[in-house]
C-alpha cells in the first residue's frame, strides 16, 4: 500500500488539506472538478457568498446523479455482454 501524504487544494475559495495516497495530480484534478460543478450551479443565480452550503449540496447532488448513471450504463452493457 503507498505512503499517504498531506496535499492542499482549494475549492470554491475554500482550503482544503487531504491525506490521500494518490498524486497532487490526480486530486488536483478532482478538486477542480467539484468547483467546476458548483460554478454551473452558481450560475442559476444562487449567491455565491450566503448560499455556499446550498451550492455545495446541490454540485454533490449532481456528481452523484452522474455517477448513478453512469453504474447504471455500465451495469447495462455488462449485461448485455453476459447475456
């Protein structure tokens, strides 16, 4: 199992230190990834500087809506495969 080490992101304005055993890189590139969703949702005319938990829970909501949909694609082709 590899090492873990600290690593500092910043999301939404906000920082973050994660210990996590996966490179700067790769977290990096999540990091950016959950700002750029809360940015789409800010974008619906929610405010940014009191509705940051509302912003937050709604960016997870979809992450998570595509991510159910994605398993749910991928269950169905290894179905269709195994069939």
């Amino acid at each position: 199992m590899a090492d873990s080490k600290m690593i500092s992101v910043n999301i939404y304005g906000q920082d973050y230190m994660l210990k996590s055993e996966a490179d700067q890189t790769y977290i990096t590139s999540i990091a950016k990834f959950v700002e750029e969703k809360m940015k789409e949702i800010e974008q619906t005319g929610l405010d940014s500087n009191s509705q940051q938990l509302k912003i937050a829970i709604l960016a997870a909501m979809n992450i998570a809506d595509e991510l159910l949909q994605a398993k749910d694609s991928k269950d169905k082709i290894v179905n269709s495969i195994e069939s």
